[in-house]
C-alpha cells in the first residue's frame, strides 16, 4: 500500500483499535496511522504494508505496543464546577443551591475565570478527551475567556455560556433580552474558529430557570447560525421533573417543554434523559436530537438510571457525558465503567462502551465524518494509551483479543494511562518525550 505524498506524512506506529459502529472495529496489533500536514488521516493499516515507504515520510513516532485509539467525547461538563467536585450530600435542586450557584457567581471575576478554564482545559487534555461540549457560568467575559482558553489548548470544543432569566440567584439572573444578545456576540465571534474545532452552543441551563420568551427567542438565534448547537438538561431528578410541570402545565411532559419553544432537533444536546417515556424517547429519535448519558453524575446525584436500552431501540443518538462536577470523575474511562454498572439488567460489552465515547459521540453531534474513528479522510484526533502504567492491570493485557484489552481499560483505566493526547495530529498533551524512530520497550 502507498500513499500519494508520503513526504508530507507523520507515522504513528502503534496497536490500533478503533470502533466502526456499536459492533465491529479494526485492530492492528502492529499497525501505523498517516496523518498529512492538514491534521487528516492519510492511511491506515499494518506497519508491515507502509515499512517500505518509511524513509520517506516527514516523521514517524514509534509507539511501540502502546494503544492508539481515537480521541474520548465527553458530551456534557461544566468548565465552571471544576472546583466543586466531589461535594456530596444532597440531590440536584439542592446541591445546586448549595454548592453550584455560589460557585458560577465567582465567574464574575476575570481572573479566576483564567485561572480555572486554563485549569480545565489542561484536565481534559490529559484525559483524552479530544472534543467536550462545555458549559460555563452566565457570565459574558468569562465565556469568552473559556474560548480564548479553548483556542489555545488545541482542544476541540462546542461551548456556550449559559442562560437564566428567572427562579436563580439575582447575580445569576439575567435579563432576557441581554442574555441574548450577549449568547449571539459570542456566537459570532467564537463559532467555527479554527476551521471549526471551536462551535457555539446555546445553553438554557433548563427549562425551569429560562421564561417561555427566552426559549422561544433563542430557537429563533439557534437557526440563524448553521452548525450551533443548543444544550441543555432534561429530566435528570424527579423533584425537578414536578417543579416543570407547575411551570409549564400545559405541557405534555418535560421533553415537551423544549419541543414548544422550538429546541428539539438535530444538534440539540439534552443531559440525562433518565426519566422519559416510549412517546418522548421516540420525538428524539424522530427529531435527531442526542441524549448525553452521564451515569457517574446520575450515581452522585441518586438521580436514577438512563433506559439504555429503550433509547437504543427508539434510535435515539446517545452520548456520553462527564458532567463535572455532578459526575466526579473527568475521566472517560471512569464514565464508561459507571454507564455499564449503572444498568442493572443489563451488559454493556466493551466494544459497544467504546463506540459510545468515541463515534457514537460525534454521531451524537453531527460530526462523524470527521471524527470519533480512524479512518481515512477523517480528522486525526487520537489517544495513545500504555494500560501498564497503571497498578492492577493484568499484566499481559496487551497480548489479549480486542474485548479483553478494552475491558481492563474500561473497568481499571484513569488518566494515568494516557501517554499522549492528539487533535488535528498536533500533541495537546504528553506525559514524555516522544522517542523518534526508536522503538520503545515495554
Ligand atoms: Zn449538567
């Protein structure tokens, strides 16, 4: 096998896994991925087909018998909990009143809001995740700061600064017509930066702090810039599930309330989705809409169990989300072991864990043609994974069929695995030199 201009290329050598669909994926136990100078993935397959052209290409990084997978998608998390993390002890109305207001309000600040976006970035970087649809405070200046933040980590991010316009604090609530001018200029100025690695998402926190105008006049701004996104939560606790209904009684149900005020469709992006009914799971599956699945965040919040299952059959796209800092663990794979604990009839084989943080989540937002596998034509944003730096890991891992290897990862992985972080073929993290053309020894 060749390619075209091999000069341009840069070879990752390594033992490839990448998933194709919930099922099936590819393996090569020694494998190369060729990434052209415009971040796209030139080739994939054995190291043995491309060794005669190695000479030639601009530079290759020798993995050894490190994993290179793509990149982790964590569809759901808030830059401005970061710090709150772990702070256990009531359900969702409650900790919010809490913990989480007093925490956003701090965002009024410039400087913490560098400190702590600088911070997050960093955090998700070392975790693999490659692409995060992020959450900040009400705060203009500091939304923008977490772009400036973003534009400089190399991350690839879909972000947007949130809306309340009633039942918040009163440093957290905004007027409505200001809310969306100030949601529109940050449009404007931070959507496709980068040929696209930074996007927009309008973001009601939820239906009960947004009045019926704000929704319904954000639908109209959502439709007006092609490719935003709008994100938002949807009944994650029972308590704020009856708190939606007196708000909205001649709604149908809580889904119902956004599909009225013109928000379901394809990139909208609703967390939870625990408690829906057959009708609701199928509207999103109808409309195209994603539900982020975020299990560790359900766990701390006693909130409930996401029906896997039925939104699986009504076909709706599902996510996975961290959800920091409801969900305590930034890691992907923390996520994926706690989506298949949290299923208490039910198991999640490993291939299928992986689909979901990986191209299920860019399914889930639309991009799927450009990432979420390694494949040919698609962006290069990839992970390379040495499971031996972690303890508990058996020890021959490396040695065994695909299902074996991921489940060890998913069930003992953390951020300790991740030797480095891919987007577009530049390093956003390494843990280490990388050693050129010298194979390393493990
Ligand atoms: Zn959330």
């Amino acid at each position: 096998m060749s390619v075209k201009d091999s000069k341009s290329c840069t070879a990752y050598r390594g033992h490839i896994i990448s998933p194709l669909d919930y099922e099936t994926y590819i393996e090569y136990v020694d494998g190369v991925i060729l990434v052209g100078n415009d971040g796209k993935i030139e080739a994939v397959g054995p190291w043995q087909e491309f060794q005669s052209q190695s000479a030639s290409f601009q530079r290759v990084l020798d993995y050894g018998k490190r994993l290179i997978l793509p990149g982790f998608i964590d569809l759901h998390v808030h830059l401005v909990q970061i710090a709150q993390t772990g702070r256990s002890g009531d359900t969702l109305l409650g900790w919010l009143n809490k913990y989480i207001f007093p925490a956003e309000a701090k965002f009024a600040s410039a400087d913490h809001a560098v400190k702590l976006a600088d911070w997050f970035f960093r955090e998700l970087s070392k975790n693999g995740t490659t692409l995060a649809s992020v959450f900040t405070s009400i705060h203009h200046e500091a939304t923008d700061i977490a772009f400036q933040s973003a534009a400089q980590s190399g991350c690839r991010v879909i972000m947007g600064k949130v809306l309340m316009d009633r039942n918040a604090p009163p440093e957290l609530t905004e007027d409505t017509a200001r809310s969306l001018e100030l949601s529109e200029e940050l449009c404007r100025k931070w959507h496709g930066y980068d040929n696209g690695r930074l996007s927009y998402a309008f973001t009601p926190r939820f239906a009960p702090t947004s009045t019926s105008a704000q929704m319904q006049q954000l639908s109209a701004l959502w439709q007006k810039y092609p490719g935003s996104f709008m994100q938002t939560h949807l009944s994650e606790n029972t308590d704020e599930i009856s708190w939606v209904h007196e708000l909205f009684p001649d709604c149908k149900s809580y889904l119902d309330v956004y599909d009225r005020h013109g928000l379901v469709g394809p990139n909208s992006l609703f967390a939870h989705s625990i408690h829906l009914s057959d009708q609701d799971l199928r509207r999103l599956g109808e409309a195209g809409a994603a539900t982020i699945h975020c299990p560790s965040s359900n766990f701390f919040l006693k909130s409930g169990a996401f029906p896997y299952k039925r939104a699986r059959e009504a076909g709706v796209h599902i996510g996975l989300g961290s959800d920091i800092a409801a969900g305590p663990e930034i890691s992907l794979f923390k996520v994926m072991k706690d989506a298949s604990y949290i299923q208490s009839d039910l198991w999640l084989n490993p291939r299928e864990l992986l689909y979901l943080s990986t191209l299920g989540g860019a399914k889930a937002v639309n991009m799927d043609k450009q990432i979420g596998s390694l494949e040919v034509g698609k962006e290069a944003d990839f992970i390379v994974i040495d499971p031996t730096l972690k303890s508990a890991v058996p020890f021959d891992i490396l040695d065994q069929p695909v299902d074996d290897i991921l489940s060890g990862l998913i069930y003992v992985g953390d951020d300790r695995m991740i030797v480095a972080t891919y987007v577009r073929g530049q390093p956003i993290y390494q843990v280490e030199e990388v050693h050129e053309r010298q194979r390393i020894k493990l």
